[in-house]
C-alpha cells in the first residue's frame, strides 16, 4: 500500500494513494466512502463542516500551522 500524506502549511493534510488503497473509518468503525478517489484532504482545524474531511474552512478561520519535519542529522 503506498499512501502520501502532506501536512499543508496552515491547511489539511493532503493524502494521495492509489484507488482501494486507503480506508477513513468513523469511531465506529464504518468506513467513508473513498470510491473514486485518490486524492483527498482531512480537516486540521476542527472546523470543517464535513469532518474527517477537509471543505476549506481553516482559510476562513486563519488557522495557523507550522509542522516541519525534523532534520535527521547525518
């Protein structure tokens, strides 16, 4: 399974994976419907009104997020 996930400056995390690849289940345990999909965005801010995912909110809101990886030193 190769999933990409991009913590966006001051946005979503942006997930990329091949159709299938990927399931987003709710506390339950009930899979989201990805059918289609091999892009989509998950929500950072809380705010979103379509939560897991994202619907761009976090503009409107000015969340503010700054998650760089850490250097591994050589």
């Amino acid at each position: 399974m190769r999933v990409s996930i991009t913590a966006k400056k001051n946005g979503p995390y942006r997930v990329e994976v091949a159709e299938g690849e990927c399931k987003v289940l709710d506390a339950e345990g009930k899979a989201f419907d990805l059918k289609g999909k091999t892009a989509f965005s998950l929500c950072r801010c809380g705010q979103s009104q379509n939560k897991p995912f994202c619907d761009g909110t976090h503009g409107r809101v000015g969340f503010q997020s700054d998650d760089p990886a850490p250097r591994v030193s050589g």
